[in-house]
C-alpha cells in the first residue's frame, strides 16, 4: 500500500480528519484562485477589529474544551483496545472491589500458577499491596497524606544486558540520570525495607525531602505505624509524582510485628494482597495462563479472575458509560451549537452593517452567489483559523510542553496527551462550525435588495 493509499485511508476512518483536510484543500484552492476576494475578506474582518478578536477567542475556547474532552475519549478508548503482543495481565479477586487477596497467592500467582508439564509461566510479574498513611495521625489532610505501592524493588526498575527493564508503565522513558538514580535508590530500598522512594509531587505537597525520615500512620491497617521511615530516592514531576514505592516486605514485617505485640493477627492479614500483574509474549499465552490461574484449585478462598489491562479498564469504565455517552454526544452537540450560534451572531451583526455595501457590490456586478461566497469566506476564515490556532496550542502545551497530563491514581496508565490528530479536530471542528452558523446571515446577504437599500438611504 503506497502512502497515498493509507493517508487516504486514514482520512476515511474519521470523519473529522476528513472534514479538516477538506477544509485546507478548500481554503488552499481559494487562496490560489480567488485571491482577490481573499483580500477582502480580510480587509472586511479587520474592520471591525474587536468582534473579529472576540468571535475567534469565544471559538477558540470551545474547540479547546472540545479537544481535551475528545483527547480524554481518545485516550479512554486507545486504554480498552487489546494489544496483540507484549500483552499484561491483572489478577484480582473475583467478586470483591477493591480486591483483597492472602499474600500466599503471591508466589503461585506470579508463576501463572504453573504446576505440570505442559504449563506455561509468564514473562515477568509484579505485585501490588496497597499502604496509605498521613504524617499527622491527630489532623488528616490531603497535604500530609501518602499512597505506597508495596511491592519488590526489582519490578520497578532493572537492568538486564543494559537494558532497562520495568513492570511499571512509563519507566523506560524516564532521562538516563533519572534512571540513574532510580536504580541507586531501589538497591537502597533492596537492603534496607525501611527506605522509600516518594514522587517529587508528593514531597513537595508533604514539605518533605530526599533523605529525612518520617512516620506514617495507616489508614487502611488500622493500628499499623511505620516509624524510622526514610525518604532515600524521588520519582522525577509527570506520571508517578504524586505516588510512592515500598519494599514489600516492610508492610509483612509491620503485620508479623502485630501478631507479636497483640497475640492474633491484623484483621486485615489475609487480605494483603490487591493485585498481580503478569506480563505474557502474546495472546495465545495470555488465553493459557488466564486458564491455568481460574482453574487452579489454589484459589478458591477467595476466588480469583485474570484479565487484560484494556479489559479491565473496560469492566471499570462500564459504571460511567452513561456519563461518557452523555459527555460524547449530547454534550459536545451542545458545545458545537454554541460555537455555531457565537458566530452567528457575529457574522449577522457584520452582515446588517454592511447591507449598503452588499448593494453597491451587486451595482458593481456581483451575483448574489458571489456575496453568498464572500460572507462564508469570512466566517470559514475565522472559524479554521482560530480551530486550528487553539487545537495546536493544546497539542503543543499539553503534549509536549507538559509531557501530558498524569492520573495519580491510575499508575499503570501514561500521562493523558492531546494527539496529533487534534490538529484536524479544530480544522473539522472550526469549518463545521462556521458553516453552520454563518450561513443564515450569508443567506440574508445573498438576498440583499439594492432598490430597498437604497431606497432607506434616499
């Protein structure tokens, strides 16, 4: 397939990016044949300044808002599209949210609860046993809160043959002194339990830094204070600044130490264990495993269930379908409606100023089509231009001036970006949009009749 062929498919998979790359053809050709109207056009919206800049910012923050809800649609819906290889998976506990699972299923289930000939193990595998804590047990706040994802250093980050290697989404990515220091900080973590790596969001809402101590009062175990708890690393600003890393073996000890000053266990001892992810070649391997670990007899009480990221993604989003269906359709046509009626009423307001001149055209020898042309013209000049102007400005702020836009409480998922696609958004979004609201008053214009005009004036 040339690459003609795929841009053009491409351009009939969306209608919006076919609707903008209609727009520039369109507004190229009348640049290229019609540059003496194109000349007045612009001459009429300079006129009157102060509307021109007041109709293409009033446009503009719609097709901004609108860009960043689609982006989030966009992103929501790339998060549910399974991928071929290279697949993770979730294990959770089947009927219970927010899943609680015994820490003994944490070895079998990292192995893909492999246990004859025949059976297959994953290629690596992560768990997560989720800490929450305030550095003020007396006055709570959301400033002196903090979230730790209890698991073994080595998934957050490795190297092997010098590569890196990482169970957590986005590490790679990160500069190499970052990683650098990463690394450094997780082997710290390694030899003593008691160090924790905090993102750089996090220590500055905490007022905290790299290399004090503190102490850390559970929320979710009641009863349960790490003390001597010391800071030693910080993930860098963007997808992780606001979570936390501790060596799981801290929060078992803190639980064993229970047992030992109470004589029972903590109440939540056998519910230590929130998820596992394995990470499998493809998915034919993730269809075995998935059928090895709901089949085990090992994991009864409670039962477990294995599922891809996008599914399980999906199986969250279905408790806002309702919403998200809300916020695609009816709310962005009652977003598009009013980007029409604002320039609308902008483009009848030129048009009723400008009645005299449309007669003194048509004396001139214009045609009611090329008045009809010249009033659309303004509108799909102002309309493209400021679509395109703010989709831009949003791809470029948020992509790439940001690096994206992160969700704290979903770790696994990259920073939220504006793609690239955006571009024809706003183009799409910005001539659809003028259209439909300038074409009344260009109606009006094209009907204009030089003997009334002219007749008010004498």
């Amino acid at each position: 397939m040339t690459p003609l062929e795929r841009t053009l498919l491409s351009l009939a998979d969306d209608p919006l990016r076919l609707a903008g790359a209609s727009a520039v053809l369109i507004a190229l050709t009348a640049m290229v044949y019609y540059h003496k109207p194109l000349v007045f056009i612009l001459k009429s919206l300079a006129r009157n300044k102060v509307r021109t800049v007041l109709t293409a910012l009033a446009t503009g923050l719609f097709v901004f808002v609108v860009t960043l809800v689609w982006s989030v649609l966009w992103f929501l819906d790339l998060a549910t599209q399974e991928k071929k290889k290279d697949l993770k998976a979730i294990v959770t506990d089947r009927w219970q949210i927010p899943s609680q699972m015994p820490f003994e299923y944490a070895g079998p289930l990292s192995e893909g609860a492999y246990s004859k000939p025949g059976d297959i193990r994953p290629t690596d595998s992560m768990t997560w046993q989720f800490f929450g804590g305030t550095l003020e047990k007396e006055k709570p706040t959301r400033e002196n809160l903090v979230f730790f994802f209890c698991m073994e250093p080595s998934k957050v980050m490795r190297r092997e043959n010098g590569k890196v290697v990482s169970m957590m989404e986005g590490i790679d990515q990160l500069e190499p002194a970052d990683l650098d220091r990463l690394e450094k900080g997780l082997k710290m973590m390694e030899e003593d339990p008691r160090r924790v790596i905090i993102g750089a969001d996090r220590l500055k809402a905490l007022n905290k830094r790299v290399g004090e101590t503190i102490s850390v009062y559970s929320f979710n175990y009641q009863d349960i204070t790490l003390d001597d708890v010391e800071i030693i690393g910080a993930f860098p600003p963007g997808q992780y600044g606001q979570n936390a890393v501790m060596n799981r073996e801290r929060l078992n000890k803190a639980l064993e130490a229970y047992k030992i000053q109470y004589g029972k266990p903590h109440p939540m001892a056998e519910k230590t264990l929130n998820l596992v992810w394995l990470k499998v070649p493809d998915t034919e391997a993730y269809n075995k495993i998935a059928g090895q670990i709901e089949k085990s007899p090992r994991f009864t009480a409670p039962y477990v269930k294995c599922e891809t990221i996008s599914s399980g993604v999906g199986a969250f989003l279905d408790a806002y379908s309702d919403l998200l269906w809300i916020v695609r359709y009816p709310g962005v046509i009652a977003m598009v409606a009013c980007m029409s009626l604002v320039i609308s009423v902008a483009i009848s307001i030129s048009v009723r100023e400008r009645r005299t001149e449309m007669a003194v055209l048509k004396v001139l020898g214009y045609g009611p089509n090329h008045i009809l042309g010249l009033v659309l013209g303004e509108a799909l000049l102002l309309g493209c231009g400021s679509g395109l102007f703010t989709a831009t400005f949003a791809y470029v702020v948020v992509t790439h001036l940001m690096g994206g836009i992160p969700l704290p409480f979903f770790a696994w998922f990259p920073p939220f970006k504006v793609p690239i696609d955006a571009l024809w958004w706003g183009l799409g979004l910005g001539a659809g949009t003028a259209l439909a609201g300038s074409f009344v008053p260009a109606w009006s214009a094209r009907s204009v009749k030089v003997s009334e005009v002219f007749a008010k004036i004498s």
